[in-house]
C-alpha cells in the first residue's frame, strides 16, 4: 500500500507529539513529491525555511526508518542530501528517533 503524502505527514505529526526533540526547525524535501516541515510540535506541508532541510524520497525516507538504509551510505551515493552537513550530524541521534517511529 502506498502512503500518501497526507498519511506520512500524519505519522510524522504522531511521532513528532509535543515536541519534536530537535531544538531546530526541520524540513524533509520528498523530492518533487512534497513537503513536510517540523517546528517543535507543528508538523505542515509547507514549504517553509527551516534550519535543516534533507533531501529525500519518500522510498527511501521509509528505508531509513526502518533501518535498511544507512544515512551516511545515503548521503554518500546521493539518495540523501542535507543542507548543513553539520547540524545533521549533531541532530543525527534525535532525527534517526523520529524515522525510527514512522516504521
């Protein structure tokens, strides 16, 4: 079953709760499929600036999630981009907690 991008969006809002744990905002580009931003606890589609943005497909955020897809082999090979390399790895534990409740 394919997950529309409202579905994702209502999972990320569940596993986000009161607060995302991030300390940032946060932006997933899904990669001409939509977005989804995170600010503490407001989970939206728009496209708004955010401290982080990743870019990622929708296939391969839930790979991520559910552990199949190394982030660091992500990025290396393309199927992950960040826009600032070093607070996606200061955030990487708090992010990597997040996907991980989207399996």
């Amino acid at each position: 079953m394919t997950t529309t991008l409202e579905e994702l969006t209502q999972r990320v809002a569940a596993a986000v709760g009161q607060d995302s744990g991030l300390g940032r905002t946060f932006k997933v580009d899904l990669r001409g499929e939509g977005f989804i931003h995170i600010d503490g606890s407001a989970v939206t589609n728009e496209d708004k600036p955010a401290d982080l943005t990743v870019s990622i497909s929708r296939k391969d955020l839930k790979a991520l999630g559910a552990g199949e897809l190394n982030p660091m082999t992500a990025v290396i090979t393309g199927r992950l981009k960040v826009s600032d390399m070093g607070l996606a790895m200061s955030l990487q534990p708090q992010m990597q907690a997040l996907f991980a409740k989207l399996g």
